[in-house]
C-alpha cells in the first residue's frame, strides 16, 4: 500500500514542502530510503524501527521503499523521523486515518518519545503561507510554535500518542496561542547606562547612534568603560516589534540557539571573539549553508571588542552587509541570502600599549607602531562607521559621586520620539526606515543645506581629507542629530557636532 506525509525542508530561512512517500509490497524483505538523504537521514531507519516496536506497534516486514520528493532537494537532519514512521503505518494499515492535511516535523529517540528539531517556526511561516495550516510537532518546540495565529499545531510527547491521536483513540488539544507582549514583559537587559560614571561625550555619541540607526566606533584606553557602554546600546533602542521578532527568532531557529520562551523578545547583542573566522561571521558551511554572526545580530547590535585584532578578511566582509543590511553566501551547493541588518559597535585601543593621547601614562609606542595598528583597519571599513568617538579615562570623582546618571529609559524615549519622525519622513520611501538607510536620492530630498553648514562641512572635507562617503555620512548624522533637537532643518550646530564624530583619522601620527 502507498501512503504520502507532507514534511518541509528548510533552504537558508525558507521552507519547501517535503513529500515523504512510503511503498510497501510483496518481495524480499528490504528497506530503500530516496530522495537525495543525508546520513542522518539514512540513519532514521534504525531509530524508527526501534520507536515503532518500543511503542507497541508493528514494524511491517516487507519490501519497503521511502522516497523523500523532491529528489532534487539535499535532506538533512532528524526532523524526518516521524513522518517517516507514521507513513509506515499508514502504508501498512495500521493506521488508516486521512493524513493529507498535516505537516509533521520531529525527530524519533529509540523509545519512541519525540525529540526537538530546529527551524520550527520558519517551517510554521512558510507552510502556513501555503495553505497549509495542521502541523503535528514535538512536545519540546511548543513553545516555538505557539506565536502563529491561525494554525492548528498539535505537539504530542511520543509516537504512540501522535498514533492514538491521528487514529481518534485519544484527543490531543492544540497549543494555545501565546502573546509576543506577555514574553516581552517577562524580559529585561542587565545594565543600564545610569551605572555608566562620566563618559558624557559617548553617552551622546550611543544615543545618536541609535536614533539613526548609525555605526560606532569608541576608541579609548583599557578599562575606561567601552565594553559596557556597548553592552547598554540594545537598552536604548526600541523595543521590538512582533514582525521583528519573529525575523530574529527564524535566525536563532535555524541555528539552533533559540531559548525555552520559544521567541526572541530582546535586541539582541553579538560579540564574537576576535579570533572568529570569516565563515562564522558571514555564514557558510561545507554541506549545508548556516547563518553567521552578522545575521544573528539582525534587528540588535554586533559588538566586535578590539577592533584590530580580527584578521583582515574578517572584517573586509562586514562592508556589504553594512550597506546593504543583508548578506549572500554562496557556496558550491548554491547561494543563500540572510537577513544582516545591525548596528556596528566596534572597540578599540588608540594604539598597541593602550595610552596614546592618555594625559596620566605615558605611551610606549612609537609612530611607526601605532601608524601599523590603526592601519589593519581599512578605510572603505572606517568609511563606513559614522561616529568615531574617543573615550576618555574616567576620573575617581566621577566614579565616587553620588549623583544620578541619567538612565536608559530616559534616553530610549529621545531615541524613540527621533525614530518617529523618521517613520513619517520616510513613510513613501521603501526600504528605509532610518536615516542611516538613506541613499543620495533621500539626502538631497530630506537633508539640504544651508550656505553656511555647506561651508562647514566643505572646511571639515578639506581639514579631515574625507571621501564622499564620508560626507554623505556627516550629513546623515547631522540630520539625526536634528531630529533630536526636534528640528526641520539642519543648522550649522548639527554639522559641526556630526563632523566632530570624524576626527579618528586626523588623530594619526
């Protein structure tokens, strides 16, 4: 008898509709298992032989073939366990229920219980968009599951209750749907920029970064406090929306790194260690291609902590994705695009030894030396980086005061005003949605200048040696900085504080 089980595949954050085709018939006793599978995949024959009998079922002896359509789609993974089982019971009559509108995702244990899989919700989106809208999938990615209004899942804890269930000898209740604001309530970030002392010039530098969703740069001496300045940046952005989350959490589900909420509820915030390769950056992957670093930070922030200490084509490839806010990785068995759209906080000393420009410990290094640090950093990279801020040792009175730091809350509501009237700038413009999106079109439109900031910014070209890119990125700033002050246009104040965000080439020996 021939039985057919709908399953999904997933091909970078998208899934195809997997048809699992079961044969059985009279000859020798054999089992094929087709459609281009995997190791893991070959290997679900021993642990769905071991479920099928450990649940108290029959295991059909019989000429068996499987065949996972389309053949032209590479399988992977566990997650095909049980759609494989049930379509032999199903093709051996033990099982005669009409199975045609699930989807089943879950990887069989030898007991028969159902183990978690990844790329959940991704398969949730993408087979709900084609109509289908019954999923069967394991106890331990309910959670996961619950956020997709419109859709039956059902998430038993074995094979022998998904059997009982799909034969009606037992009832098994949908999971209920949950609320994404419920699980953002439950959340919160650890720091807070009022346990930051002094550093008011990067205290300003973060927030206009974050109001324009711009990309910093804070170059300092050690243990002046640039980690954790980073660290509060997510506390300041705006809270996420449901549409984002759901983009972040299909990342972090792919990769396997989703947490037990089952959802991504706060920005997230990605420090890879210098050491990292360009392949976990970026993506990648010999069989199967895996979002990278950049494409976790989607919608939060990629801290890299000292700068200079990443090799070079590490952070050559960061420039495509922080102009374009997304990545393609291509690889012999195709090419994958991931979302990459973050904020860039990047670290670093002002040379080797740590004290150069430092007015209470002398520097160590020569020009020779600092020149060969500052320059493993490319100028197309630091072109791209529009706020290059130096920060300052903190003095002891700062860190012994009494006094009150303002607190990310206060600062978030700047930002979150600043992000409003960027919304309704750009509300015709697609694609963009702040200011650090705009192109040459939108800042001819959005940012003119007058006589006199033109004078400014051309005095700072000429002083700083900027390249147009440059330039474009002093006036993107200037106008964020604008909508902070509340401001429709852009004054000759804002140019000169924009321009004063620069001076990290100028300060080279």
């Amino acid at each position: 008898m021939l039985s057919k089980i709908i399953s999904y595949a997933l091909i970078g954050l998208d899934g195809v509709p997997v048809e699992v085709e079961t044969d059985i018939n009279k000859g020798v006793v054999s089992y094929e298992l087709v459609g281009l599978p995997d190791t893991a995949v070959k290997e679900s024959k021993e642990r769905v032989f071991s479920a099928i009998r450990n649940s108290s079922l029959r295991f059909p002896v019989n000429k068996i073939t499987v065949n996972l359509a389309p053949a032209d789609i590479k399988k992977e993974g566990g997650q095909y366990d049980l759609p494989i089982a049930i379509s032999l019971l199903a093709a051996s009559e033990q099982l005669t229920a009409d199975l045609s509108g699930y989807v089943m995702m879950g990887e069989l244990a030898l007991d028969g219980s159902l183990r978690p899989v990844t790329g959940i919700l991704p398969v949730l989106i993408s087979a709900k968009s084609r109509g289908y809208t019954k999923f069967i999938v394991p106890r331990a990615n309910a959670n996961e599951a619950s956020y997709i209004e419109g859709i039956e899942v059902y998430a038993p804890e074995n094979l022998r209750e998904t059997f009982d269930f799909l034969s009606g000898r037992e009832e098994l209740a949908p999971v209920e749907v949950r609320s994404f604001e419920a699980a953002k309530n439950k959340s919160s970030y650890n720091c807070d920029l009022s346990l930051v002392r002094g550093q008011a010039v990067a205290k300003r530098a973060l927030e206009i970064a974050v109001a324009g969703g711009h990309n910093i740069l804070l170059s300092g001496p050690p243990g002046t406090g640039k980690t954790m300045l980073a660290r509060c940046i997510p506390t300041i952005m705006p809270d996420m929306t449901f549409e984002e989350a759901l983009e972040v959490t299909k990342i972090l589900s792919v990769s396997g790194e989703l947490n037990e909420e089952g959802i991504v509820s706060l920005r997230p915030f990605r420090t890879p260690h210098h050491t990292a390769t360009t392949v976990s950056l970026c993506g990648g992957g010999n069989t199967k291609i895996k979002a990278g670093e950049i494409s976790k930070a989607h919608r939060g922030v990629l801290f890299l902590d000292e700068l200079p200490e990443y090799s070079r084509s590490a952070l050559e490839s960061l420039r495509q994705p922080l102009e374009d806010g997304k990545i393609t990785v291509t690889r012999a068995g195709g090419a994958i695009t991931f979302p990459a759209d973050f904020i860039l906080c990047a670290s670093m000393n002002p040379c080797p030894c740590g004290n150069f420009g430092s007015p209470d410990k002398p520097c160590t290094c020569t020009p020779a030396q600092i020149r060969k640090y500052r320059g493993k950093i490319s100028g197309p990279l630091l072109d791209r980086i529009d706020l290059q801020v130096e920060v300052d040792s903190v003095k002891y009175d700062d860190l012994a005061s009494e006094g009150e730091e303002e607190s990310s809350a206060c600062v978030k509501a700047r930002v979150e005003r600043a992000r409003a009237i960027q919304r309704e700038r750009f509300i015709d413009e697609e694609g963009i949605n702040v200011n650090a999106d705009m192109g040459e079109r939108q800042i001819k439109k959005f940012c003119r200048l007058s006589p006199e900031c033109e004078r400014i910014l051309k005095s700072a070209f000429e002083r700083l040696n900027l390249s147009a890119r440059a330039r474009s990125r002093i006036i993107k700033v200037a106008r964020t900085i604008a909508d902070l002050d509340l401001s429709t246009e852009i004054k000759p104040k804002h140019i000169l504080e924009a321009a004063g965000y620069r001076n990290f080439d100028s300060t080279i020996i």
